[in-house]
C-alpha cells in the first residue's frame, strides 16, 4: 500500500462520532505509522447519530473523492412514530407528539411507495447544508431563523422491514442518490401519515459497491495497519 499515491479505505463508522472525527483518528494513526502527515478526505458524510460505511481516501485518491459522493446509497433506517424533535433524530429530545390511531401497516407501506422516484427534500435545519455562507446546523444552535430551500433527490427504492403498530416503530431500507437525507424522509412520511416521526436509528449499508461486512472498524484499524505491506516504509 502506498498512502501517498493514495488508497481508498472503507470505514464502518461508530455511533456518536462525527465523520471529520473518525476520520481524524485514522489520519493520526495512519500520519504515526507513516512518519510523516497522511492527506486524508472522506466521500460523503454521515450524521453522528449514524453508523456504517463512510470512504476514506488517501494521497492522490482524494482526487476521486467527487466521483465516489455521486455513488448510491443504501440505508436502515428505524423510525418512532408519532412524535418530532428539532433535528429528527434523537440528537435533540421530543418536542411536540401526534396521533397515531389513524396509522396502520397497510397505510405505511402505501405512503411509503410515493417516495419512490424524484422528490423535493427540504433538509434539517441541524444539517451541514450552507445557508448565507453559513452552516444551517451553526445557524440553528444560535437561534437564529432562516429558510433552507427544498432540493430534489432521487429515491430508487423504499423496503419496509418491519413495523410494530404497538410501539409505533417502523424499520426500512431505503436506496437513494446523492444529497438525500433519511432524517428529512423521516419527518416527510410522518407528516404523510397525518403524524410526525424522528430516527432512532440510521445505518448506511452500502455506498457503490461497497458494503458494510467489507468495512474496518476503529477498533480493528491498528492490527489492520499492522498487516499491511506499506510500500514507503519498505523503500
């Protein structure tokens, strides 16, 4: 392997930790091993909250790092019903409840199908997205107000995996282009079921080609280096 003409590296991120954060922590143990400061970017970021595939690419790699972004995704995603939060997700505590009488597995999987295809997507106000040269999630934590503007992605398909009509709970599998947010989908199919819903749970399973059983965990990294046969070392 060689880091300066670039590897791509697939990383199967943990839960609360920021993109930018695991991909320091490889930086500094790949920059330790190396002797020297690995240039590391990563294709397309996933939320904190979220865990699964995120693409690390080194060196002269990082050159690819658009190509990869345009690459479709697939999620797991598991949704509350019945109730919102600020960010959609369980980052921020609930703030409003709805009814949920009207909610049944048959509805669920009808409303579900009307996200196939292009839709227009407003994304979180806690989100990377640029508002004003700034970003909405900064914006948010001041208190500060502003519109983001609806986008249109495209959802190739929407798998329900389960539902529980007790607890209210729902899981899928969605597959999306690039830009799509599962955190607005979910706010958008609650507000479809006459309802509200946030994430409990987001899992990206795949990105191109690439699956999750393929990915290196930050635990597993360092032996994982260790094997390696590191062409600059080795001249």
């Amino acid at each position: 392997m060689n880091f300066r003409t670039g590897e791509i590296l697939y990383i199967d991120k943990p839960y609360a930790m920021s993109s930018f954060g695991a991909l320091a922590h490889i930086r500094y143990l790949l920059t330790k091993k190396m002797r020297y400061k690995v240039k590391v970017g990563h294709a397309g970021t996933l939320d904190p909250l979220a865990t699964g595939v995120l693409i690390l690419c080194t060196g002269k790699k990082t050159k690819e790092i658009e190509t990869l972004q345009a690459h479709t995704k697939e999620y797991v995603a598991t949704l509350q019903l019945g109730a919102s939060t600020a960010s959609h997700d369980m980052e921020h505590p609930v703030d409003e409840v709805f009814p949920t009488e009207q909610i049944t597995r048959e509805r669920v999987e009808q409303v579900l199908t009307s996200f196939v295809g292009d839709v227009e997507q407003v994304p979180p106000i806690y989100s990377a997205v640029c508002v004003n040269g700034k970003r909405a999630y900064q914006l948010s934590r001041k208190g500060k107000d502003f519109e983001i503007k609806a986008k249109t992605v495209h959802i190739e398909e929407i798998e329900l995996l389960h539902f529980d009509e007790e607890m209210m709970q729902m899981s899928i599998r969605v597959v999306c282009g690039k830009g799509t947010y599962i955190r607005s989908l979910a706010r958008d199919i609650g507000e479809a079921l006459d309802s509200a819903a946030y994430l409990t749970s987001l899992c990206r399973t795949r990105v191109g080609d690439v699956q999750l059983a393929q990915c290196i965990t930050l635990e597993q990294f360092p032996q994982w280096l260790e094997q390696q046969e590191l062409a600059e070392l080795k001249n």
